[in-house]
C-alpha cells in the first residue's frame, strides 16, 4: 500500500460557506451528543436494562431506514439550504419539547421514544442534503479531507459532550442539559441563514414520478457491483459494530459500578482519539487507495473492539476506547470521498440517502438484538461461565457484555479479510468512473 503524503493543507473553492456548514453541523452534533449522554444516564438509572438503552437509539434510527429513499429525492429536487435549516428547527424543537416535559415532570421513556423518532425523521433527511451541500462546493482533491473534517465533528462532539454534560448534570439538572441542546440547534440555524448554496444540476433528467425518483438511488447503486458489494460488507460491517456502540455504555456501567465519572472519561478518551483520527485524515488522507484505507480501519477497530471486551483494568479500557474511535475517521472519511467521487452531484442525494438507508439498515436490528442478548444471553453465561470465558471477559456485572465485545471485535477482522479478498471492493476505484 503506498501512502499520500501531500500535506498542501486546505484551498477549498468556496471556504466561507463551507465554514459555515461545517459550524453548524458542529453544534447540532454537541447539541445532540450532550442529550443522548443525559438521557442514557437517566435511562439507565431508571431502568438498569440494556434494552431500555437500545430503544432509545433505535427509535433514532429507524427513520433513516423507513423515509432513506423519499428524503434522496427531497434532496435533489429542492432547495437545500432551506432543507438544512428546516432540519435544524425539527432538532431544535425535539429538544425544545423534551426540556418541556422534563420541567413538568410528564416524561416517561415512551415520549423519549416517541421524541426520538421525530428527530430521526429530520436527521434522515439531513444527512444526505449536507453530504450533497459538501460535494457541490468543493472540488474533487478535498473530498477525503473534508470527510477528515466531518468526522472531527462527530469525534470532537463526543469529547465534549459527556464532559458537558456530566458537568452541567453534577451542578444542575437534565433540564439544563436540554437547554443547552436547544440553544446549540439555534446557533446552528443563525450560521446557515446568510449562506448561499448551488442548487442540483438535474434539469437534463427526464421527469419522472416521486416514487420512481425515489427508488433510483437503490437502482444506481444495485447497477454498479462495486458499490453493491462495498454497501453489502457495510451492511454486516455495522450490524456487528452498533452491538459494541449501543452496549458500550450499559457495559461501563456494570462494570464500575455506574460511576458516571469513570464512564464519562472513558467515553471521552475515545472521542480525544476521534479528533486525533479526524486531525489525521483531514491532513494526511489515508493510503492512496481508499479502499484500502476503508479496509485496514475495519480490521484495526475490530482488535480495539475485542480488547475492549478483555479489559478489566481502567487504563485498558481507556486505551480500547481511543483505538476504536481513532479508526472510524479514516473509514469514513475514505468511503465519503470515494462515493462523491463517483456519483454525480445532480444524483448525490438519491444515492446518498440509499446507501445510508441500506448501510444502516443493519443498526436497527442490532440494537433491537443487543439489549435482549445482554440481559437473556450474554450476562448469564458471564456470571455462569466457565474457566474459560473468565479468563477472557472476567466475571461478575457485565463479563457476558464483555465476551459479546470480543466476538464481535474477531468477526469485524473476518469481515475485513473477506473485504479485501474481493476484487469489486479492493478495486473498487479503479472499475468505478469518475462522476
């Protein structure tokens, strides 16, 4: 594998609206990021179950995979700076209407749900118009870079929010944490107002139905083997990883004791080596071939996943945490810019939110599985094991938690080997055409 080593920094053809998207993406992340630590917190506390954790992130979720195609379609066909900012005031108001019902007293996990939901129905829509947004204002050579940066925001904004709100919850109340959360999606909308954003160059393509506009991205993806075969190792890729995310947390809890500050600096020294990813790719860009970039981090956080699972000590997990967050830039940033790259602009927003649709159709499911598995499966063959799994995951709370992270970390580097043994994923830049 031969390594980029251009270190040109940043000529980006449009900076200041780039800038600008870019801040705004940040503080809804934080925004966001400082909620969903309050609430699993406070969910857990409620209930100690893994699965009441699950749902709340499933519900997120389940949008992106019911309205994935129809929001591509809204993408490409209309305005996408105001998409962004009629997003950006759905968030606002989800957070709005939590701080509501928590100040009253009148929550209960369904509303968060219920709440969830709503919010995922704006991020699934969100998503492909701010991939798109990126795309038409950059050139080419900046994709994986910008990519770098993209994932800055999602790494950085798990840096501060558990130390945020962590903060704001040992000072003051979840009510507080929502206020902020709310504040944050405002100042997001104020950086979008003054911006101007090129619309989508779709006025060659012929006029077709809403449903058939939808269900082009499924078409164009499906027509090319590459991307069906990148987009299938990313189906089982996630269904395994978003185990290992939704349990992260419960698995903490368990096993210190639930010492928020413990969890809360393990959770942050993974999002410290997010940021050092994200500085990474946004500089260096990774191997010269992406797809080999993409495949290499898959295997890396793979083996931080599974240590995560054999480490009984602090400083261990404090290690596995920074190791799997270091990985995920580069695969994102890589598989962004190797998409962009390859899909046309005036298309950008069918496919895009496609892929996400397919990619991600795989979190769902998991977390509907991880919380049952936890609480039914893994915890009692924890506590009931025998030498062996004690000597792998240890024993007590949390050990049948742990033993799932180590499987899961051992099939994450199969699925990375079997990537590379394909020839449509390993040569996926050479056989796709440029967009």
């Amino acid at each position: 594998m031969s390594i980029n080593t251009n270190f040109d920094g940043f000529h980006f053809k449009s900076p200041r609206a780039f800038w600008h998207i870019w801040g705004a993406e940040f503080f809804v992340a934080l925004g966001n990021g400082v909620t969903i630590f309050a609430i699993s917190i406070w969910a857990w506390k409620l209930t100690g179950s893994a699965t009441a954790l699950a749902l709340t992130s499933f519900f997120g979720f389940l949008p992106s995979i019911l309205l994935g195609a129809f929001a591509g379609t809204l993408v490409d066909y209309y305005n996408r700076k105001l998409i962004l900012l009629i997003c950006g005031c759905g968030e606002m108001l989800g957070a709005g209407f939590l701080l509501y019902l928590f100040s009253t007293g009148a929550i209960t996990l369904n509303y968060v749900y219920a709440v969830n939901f709503c919010v995922g129905c704006f991020s699934a829509v969100h998503y492909p118009a701010y991939q798109a947004a990126v795309s038409a204002i950059l050139p080419r050579t900046e994709y994986v870079r910008a990519g770098g940066l993209t994932s800055f925001i999602e790494t950085s904004s798990r840096v501060f929010s558990p130390v945020l709100a962590g903060a704001i919850l040992g000072l003051a109340s979840i009510n507080s944490v929502l206020a902020l959360d709310f504040l944050l999606c405002l100042t997001s909308i104020i950086l979008l107002a003054p911006i101007k954003l090129p619309h989508a160059s779709h006025v060659t393509t012929p006029k077709r139905s809403f449903l058939k506009d939808s269900l082009f991205g499924l078409k164009f993806i499906f027509e090319h083997k590459s991307f069906r075969h990148l987009l299938i190792l990313f189906f089982y890729f996630n269904l395994i990883v978003v185990f290992s995310f939704t349990l992260f947390t419960p698995m903490l809890m368990a096993r210190t004791n639930n010492n928020e500050v413990l969890v809360a600096s393990i959770r942050s020294m993974g999002a410290i080596g997010g940021v050092i990813g994200s500085i990474l790719a946004a500089i260096w860009g990774g191997f010269r071939k992406k797809t080999d970039t993409i495949l290499a981090g898959m295997a890396g956080m793979g083996l931080f996943i599974a240590l995560a699972g054999f480490s009984r000590e602090y400083a261990l997990l404090m290690v596995a945490s920074l190791g799997v967050s270091l990985t995920i830039p580069f695969i994102n940033a890589s598989t962004q810019a190797l998409w962009q790259s390859k899909v046309a602009h005036s298309i950008q927003g069918r496919v895009f939110a496609a892929r996400r649709m397919i990619s991600q159709m795989a979190a769902p499911i998991a977390m509907l599985l991880a919380g049952p598995l936890a609480d039914r499966v893994f915890e009692p063959i924890g506590r009931n094991g025998g030498s062996t799994i004690q000597v792998l995951a240890g024993t007590g709370k949390g050990a049948g938690m742990a033993l799932l992270f180590i499987l899961i970390g051992v099939t994450a580097v199969f699925i990375s080997v079997f990537g590379y043994s394909s020839k449509a994923i390993r040569n996926a830049e050479e056989l796709l055409p440029n967009a």
